[in-house]
C-alpha cells in the first residue's frame, strides 16, 4: 500500500477509518466521529465490540474473526483492537483505502508507558505498520466521574490541522493526549517526548469465594512528573501533549557498541 504522506493531505478531501480499544459503544468513539466528520469526506468506523482496554497489540491468530455491519460504514470486530483496524483496512476499506488512522477517543490517557499496553496506541500502530498516517487520541482524566470529553472534542479539529502541516518521517503514529482540564483552560499544543510513568505498580491480593487466592493489578505508579518536555508534565500543566512514536525499537547507540565489540 502506497504510504500517502499527512502534508500532502487535504482533509476535506480525506476518507479516515476511525477505531479504538474502548468498544464500538463507547463514548469517546461517537466524540471523535461528530469532531472529525465536519473536517473529511469519507469516515469509516470499525472497531471491537467490547472493550479491549490494555490489550496492546494483540492479533487473533487462534480464532476466526467476524465483522458485525452495524450501519452504512460503521462495523463492530469480535477482536482486538489491532484486529479491527487490519480487518478494517484490508477487507472492510479494501477497494478504497483510508488516507488517515485515527483511533479513540480513549477514556483515560495514555502517557509513558502506556503506550506499551495501550490498545487505542496499538490500533494506530496498526494502521502505521500497513502504511497509513495514524493518530491515537487520550482524554487524561483526574476523576472517573468527571471526564472532559468536552476538552477533546474541542480540540481535536485544531490538533489535526497541526498534525496535517508537518512531514512525519516514514513508521511512526502520533500520540495525542488531552489534559484534565476545561477546554477552555488548555494552555497549548505541545510536541513532547514520551515520560515515565509506570502501569501495575500496585497489586491487591485477595482470595475468592472458593478460596483461591487472586491478584488485583492496581493503578500506574512511579511517575516523573518533573521531566520537562515530556507527556506527563505537559497535561499536567494543562497542554495537548503531541508525541511521535517510532515502530522501530532498534536502540541506534547499543547497536553501534554492539557492532564495534565485534570488531
């Protein structure tokens, strides 16, 4: 598939598929459909039918996968997030490819290492992986009870008409995370490196009704929020934090080492 590069893009003119890891009911998908359809021509939506939250980016290979038609252009996947967007692309899209990936919007953020497990930054990356420009969007919230979706679907529109002005160089998405603030209150668009924020650092034993002992994983802990320049400390302060992420894990300086130690 022939990789159409986001400078070259003109949105009004763009056929986008959109998924996440939250569910084809959630939330925060019907927010990024109602924020990017006035921007694009064409949206497709294919995404699971249950939450796949934490999922990274599993594949079905042990399963067949079904396609549920919900409506015109809106499908469900009994898969993965990964799953979705493979299926959406080259079965669902097939005969007219997507020009852009976009998934989320994702109930939470996914800052640090989230993206490691994170479900709606592995369908952007599916997406990446077969050639597609890819964003996942996050709505970072400090209180379940009170998330701003109202932030993201503000924002999402001046986001995307930043993104679409800058060449991204070839296997990488864009991480997007809106703060946990009124949209209103954001202090600005920053491009920002990944931080440092660890999932699973707590764990809560308990034992079931059968007495079989169980582990909760808790909460992200081991957070550096004073880094300057990263994710975390950028939301913190109330900016949309934008990071591209690379597909290629090859870690260039230990590979020279490596290389020049066989010498």
């Amino acid at each position: 598939m022939k990789r159409r590069e986001p400078e070259r893009l003109n949105l009004k003119n763009a056929r986008v598929l959109i998924s996440n890891d939250d569910g084809i009911a959630a939330p925060g998908l019907k927010l990024l459909e109602r924020a990017i359809r006035p921007l694009v021509r064409d949206v497709w939506v294919v995404a699971p039918e249950t939450e796949q939250s934490a999922t990274s980016h599993s594949l079905t290979l042990r399963q067949p996968l079904r396609i549920r038609k919900i409506s015109k252009q809106r499908f469900a996947v009994d898969g993965t997030p990964t799953d979705s967007v493979l299926l959406g692309i080259s079965e669902v899209m097939k005969d007219n490819p997507p020009d852009l990936v976009l998934s989320g919007v994702n109930k939470g953020g996914n800052i640090g290492e989230d993206v490691i497990y994170s479900g709606t930054v592995a369908a952007a990356m599916e997406g990446a992986l077969l050639g597609v420009p890819s964003i996942a969007f996050s709505q970072v919230y400090d209180d379940t009870r009170k998330v701003h979706w109202a932030t993201a679907e503000h924002w999402i529109g001046p986001v995307m008409k930043y993104l679409v002005k800058t060449e991204w160089p070839k296997n990488i998405l864009m991480n997007v995370n809106f703060p946990p603030v009124n949209a209103g209150d954001v202090t600005s668009i920053e491009a920002v490196r990944q931080g440092r924020r660890k999932i699973g650092g707590a764990l809560t034993p308990g034992v079931d009704p059968r007495g079989e002992a169980y582990y909760w994983i808790g909460p992200q802990r081991e957070e550096d929020r004073a880094r300057v320049g990263t994710d975390l400390e950028a939301v913190l302060r109330g900016a949309i934090a934008v990071t591209p992420l690379t597909l290629d894990l090859t870690h260039e300086a230990a590979l020279r080492k490596l290389k020049a130690a066989q010498k």
